[in-house]
C-alpha cells in the first residue's frame, strides 16, 4: 500500500458520525495507517452505534461535543495534525425556517473551527462546501457561501503559523440523509412518486468519490483553494423511471429555496480556476497565495461555466439504478 499523507497522523472528522464522516472514518481504518482518528459530532446515539459497527480499534477516539463550543473545539483539537469539517446543518426547508440556527452551526461554527485550528496548531483543514453555496437562493447556500469564503481567508488568519485551509464543493451525495433517493424507495411500493419539477437537474456523487477528493485536496492543498470533482449529472425524471418505472408522477411544485439546476463552478470563479485532470482548482486572489502547485494545470475557457444542466456527463439508467444500490 503507498503511503498516503495520513499515514502516521492524528485525524478529527467534525460530524463524525454522518453519511460523509462515518463513510470517511471507515475508510481511513481501512485503506490507509492514520495513527489516531477522533470522531466529533454531539449525537451520543450515533456515535454508540458507530462504535459497535466499527468494533474495537485502538486507534479510534469518540468526543461528544458541538462546532457552536469554541473552548470544547480547542480540547478537541489539541494535538490533532488533521480536520476534516464534516458537521453541518443542511436541510433546506428546515433550515428556511429556522434561519439563527443555519446561522450558529454553519457560520459561527465555522468561525470556532479556523480559530481552535490555529490556536492548536492545526496542520491542515479541509471544509466541506456544497453546490448550493454557488449562487445560492436558499439560507443552507447561503451560508455555505460564507462558510466557503471565511475557509479561504483563514489563511490569512493563520499568518505564519503552519495551519493552512482548502475547501472541497461538489453535489448531492447519492443516498445520503435527507437525499431523495431513499425517499423514492420508500414511496415507490403506493405506486406515485413526488416530484417538485420535471426539468430538475442535479449533480450527483458517492460517498466513495467524496472521500476521494477530500484525500485529493488534503494531499495536495497549498491552502486557500476551492476543489471541485468532475461529475455526472442526473435528470430528477431518469432518477423517478429508473427506480419505480411503474410509477405515476406527481408534480408538486418546488420547495422553498430548491432550484430547477445546480452550479458548481461561475463564469467568475473559472476565470482564476485551472483544470488539473479530475477536478477543478478555484485559487484565491489574497496577495500571500502562491500557486506553484498548480501552474502545470489548463486553464478553462473564457466564461466557462460548471452547471448541472449543460454537464457533458450524463448517467444513463442503469449507470442511476448502480449508484442508487437500487
């Protein structure tokens, strides 16, 4: 196995015990030889029922704690060489609702997250950012948009310490909670499945491929990027026909703040991103950043523009019903 930048690291995943974090953590145990990896989330249920599932492992620490907790953060993350910052608040409607509390997790939370990160001498953060933070209509996107900029500018705040900070942004997650994929299974057995729009578009990726750009951006972050992986894209109605093509469709309207396509990447941004093969680099405009790592990468067309409705991937109905476990 080749060494990987983990290798010998002490790891804290903050929403441990979530879809992205617990898929993370199984794969850290598994595939690679961190020397410690500690699991921050505030639900001590989860965090049980992760224990059992993973067994024992003297490498794995469980923290009880909340991201809105800056001096419970700075425990946590003395002695850590990594974070990963999983933990989120991300339902759309609910969180159009319940705005201050969008507001507490995904920004504040953020802010608590750079400042125990430097004040502990954190060596690298990596952020998880949303397509919904690109021009975003809805509070959750919203606050992502904050998050992702208040991620870049700490390195600013990092001075000359050696925390740095990068951010990864990609789509909806297949089978994630809150993913509509589960719904659909459960919905396809009273023979009428909900849809919101018939035109809706979406990106959509794996657990596993999720985990893989978060390792690409970790290994080969500068601090300051924004990562964006190469992805297909996914018809709301081929998803509905090839889970339940018996089905009827009901068409009930968009929710609140929910858009018909999805934007990874803005004309603005393309101009100062490059091509590195699977993925894009978004590099920042702060005067301290240097972009070495990134020179050997193309640059993108004038006025290019990432969207889920003009992607030239496409998954087909079998290639939907494979990444849907369906």
């Amino acid at each position: 196995m080749p060494k990987s930048y983990i290798d010998g690291k002490t790891v804290l995943v903050t929403g441990g015990t979530g879809s992205f974090g617990s898929h993370f953590v199984r794969t850290l145990l598994k595939s690679h030889k961190p020397k410690k990896v500690v699991i921050f989330s505030r639900d001590e249920l989860k965090q049980s029922q992760l224990a059992q599932e993973i067994g024992e492992d003297p490498r794995i620490r469980f923290l009880l704690g909340d991201i809105r907790d800056l001096a419970r953060l700075q425990r946590a993350f003395h002695g850590i060489d990594i974070v990963i910052h999983a933990a989120a608040l991300k339902q759309v409607p609910t969180l159009e609702y319940n705005p201050f509390e969008a507001v507490q997790t995904n920004i504040i939370g953020a802010e608590n997250v750079i400042n125990a990160a430097i004040d502990q001498n954190v060596e690298r953060v990596v952020a998880l950012s949303t397509d919904k933070a690109v021009n975003p209509v809805n509070l959750y996107g919203a606050t992502k948009l904050c998050f992702e900029k208040l991620f870049v500018a700490g390195n600013s705040y990092a001075g000359g310490t050696k925390t740095r900070f990068s951010v990864v942004r990609y789509g909806n997650v297949v089978g994630s909670r809150g993913s509509v994929v589960p719904l659909f299974k459960e919905k396809r057995n009273s023979g009428t499945l909900p849809i919101t729009d018939e035109r809706m578009t979406r990106f959509w990726i794996t657990l596993d491929q999720g985990v893989d750009t978060v390792l690409f951006a970790l290994t080969n972050m500068h601090g300051g990027e924004i990562f964006v992986p190469k992805i297909p894209s996914m018809r709301i109605m081929d998803l509905a026909k090839a889970l339940a093509p018996k089905c009827k469709i009901n068409v009930i309207g968009s929710r609140p703040g929910e858009k018909i396509h999805e934007v990874l990447l803005t004309e603005e941004e393309s101009a100062r991103a490059v091509d590195s093969g699977r993925y894009f680099v978004v590099k920042p405009l702060f005067h301290w950043w240097e972009d070495s790592n990134w020179r050997a990468g193309k640059s993108l067309p004038k006025d290019f523009r990432y969207s889920s409705d003009i992607n030239d991937q496409w998954l087909k109905p079998e290639e939907i019903l494979e990444m849907a476990g369906a």
